[in-house]
C-alpha cells in the first residue's frame, strides 16, 4: 500500500520534509509505518514521532491502528503553548 505522509511543525523540520510517499505492506499498522519513517530518517525524526499523534484520513487514532484503506496520514508533534 501506498500513503502520503505529511509532516507538521517540529516533525517536519526532524524530517527535513513536509511530505513523502511511503510503501508499506498490507495490514501495517501506525507504529509499523513509525519505525519505517524512523529509520529513513533518524535519531531526530524517531524522537519526535515517540510522543506525536498521528492522523489517518484526518481521524486521530493508536498506534495499533491498521492502515488498511488509507491514503494520508499526518504526523502533529506537541506543540507548545495553548
């Protein structure tokens, strides 16, 4: 399967991107997809994504999510302030 990954704020400059198309295979899940952008990305990227939420199809979920189906996927890190 195929998503477009996009990166918000901190995420974006750990990735050096603001988006990406990744391959994964069938049933992945969002931590699977996690570890795959943490290992074509790094150390800084990896740290980010251990505390960011993850959207998929704009609808927030876990990590256990499977992203059968799904076409887009945001990466939000924390962001400060209110």
């Amino acid at each position: 399967m195929q998503l477009t990954v996009r990166y918000f704020a901190g995420a974006s400059a750990a990735a050096e991107l603001e988006e990406e198309l990744v391959e994964l295979p069938d049933g992945s899940t969002v931590d699977a997809l996690a570890g795959v952008l943490a290992e074509r990305h790094g150390a800084a990227l990896a740290r980010v994504l251990a505390s960011s939420t993850f959207l998929v199809d704009e609808v927030p979920g876990g990590r256990e999510r499977p992203l059968t189906g799904a076409r887009l996927v945001d990466v939000l890190p924390p962001f400060a302030g209110g």
